[in-house]
C-alpha cells in the first residue's frame, strides 16, 4: 500500500493498544522499525504485547482510580517530538460500558497531555470515532458526533501536526482480515500519503466483505 520504511525509527504512541487493533497496529509498527509505546488499562495485556517485540514496545498502564495518570504521561513523554498518536480509546472503553463522558474527556485529555510532542514532531494523530453497526442506534450516534467535534477542535490546536478521525464499529468480533483493512486505513492517516486530506476530517472505515 506504501512504504513502510516510512515509518522505521520514528515514535509512535498507540493508546486503546488492547483492543484488537490497537495490538494490531503496535506489532505492525514495531516490525516496521518504529518506537512503539502500548497504552491500556489491563497491565498484563500490555507486557504481554510488548514481549512480541521488547525491544521495539513500551508498555503503560493507565490504571483504573489513577486521576494523575494523563498529567504522569504528560511528564514521561511529553516532551517527547512524537510522528505518531493513534487513539483507540473510546473503542476499549464504550465497548467495556463506560459511560460515553468519560472516554470523550479521556481523549481530550491524551491530547492535552502530549500536546506539546505532537506540535514538536509535528505528529500525525488519528482519533477513533466509534460508529453504530446498526442503523437507528441513536446512543452511538450521539457517542460519533460528539467525538467528530472533538477532532475538529484538537485539530487547529496540534498544528503543525495534523488530526483526522477514523470511523469504526463498535464490534468485539475483529477478523485478521478486517484488522488489516483498519490497520492499512489507520496507517495511511498516518501517512504522508494523505497529507491532501483537510485537517479534521474523519474517514470511515468501510468493512471487508467475507
């Protein structure tokens, strides 16, 4: 699809890295040559996934009842010129019945944490917009529009970093097929390749047929 040698020796931060695409894009990363650090809740998630690749993932958990935890990110990395944040949050936590809030602040504040690693490294950021899998799912509905606004905000403030939104279904049943379809769309957002696409746009993910 591109060069992956793009990606060699740059850093990239993969947050919702439990999620099956979000382990997905980690161990694609890291055999691309990229700096890949996995964050998620469930800690033996995360070691295990960074065991694939040790030299390559660094794993971080952002434990539940930790309200320090974005500010202790934000002091580890972020300082750090980032090339690439990837959030999978509001997959991981919609999918686990947290309320729609919460994982909106929480990616609000990922941003807010590494904002000044994404304006360094003049980053690419790719934000998840969960998208109903049925029609007239007004709850999921409300949940991607209020995540579609948030891209357009974070956008104008990640310059000169540039923030898209991919849309994807809040599904738990992800074929190696399908991860590979989302995984190639992620990366491409991530890519110079789309660098024609206006800051703040969101593409929707367009599911494989079996």
């Amino acid at each position: 699809m591109f060069a992956a040698s793009r990606f060699r020796d740059r850093t990239a931060v993969i947050a919702g890295a439990g999620h099956p695409l979000g382990a997905s894009l980690c161990l694609r990363l890291a055999g691309f040559g990229a700096t890949v650090v996995a964050l998620d809740r469930d800690e033996e998630a995360l070691i295990a996934l960074a065991r694939q690749a040790p030299d390559r993932i660094e794993p971080l958990a952002l434990r539940p009842g930790r309200r320090d935890v974005l500010t202790l990110l934000g002091e580890a990395w972020g300082a750090t010129p980032l090339d690439l944040l990837i959030d999978l949050l509001p997959m991981t936590s919609l999918t686990a019945g947290e309320r729609p809030g919460a994982a909106l602040a929480r990616s609000a504040g990922l941003v807010r944490a590494l904002l000044h690693g994404i304006r360094q490294g003049s980053a690419q950021v790719v934000m998840a917009v969960p998208r109903p899998e049925r029609p007239g799912d007004a709850d999921t509905q409300a949940r991607a529009a209020a995540h579609v606004t948030l891209v357009q905000r974070c956008a104008p403030a990640c310059r000169p970093g540039r923030v898209a939104g991919l849309g994807l279904p809040l599904r738990t049943d992800w074929s190696q097929q399908a991860l590979l379809s989302a995984g190639d769309l992620a990366l491409m957002l991530c890519h110079p390749v789309s660098r024609g696409l206006q800051g703040g746009s969101v593409v929707d993910w367009a599911q494989p047929s079996r």
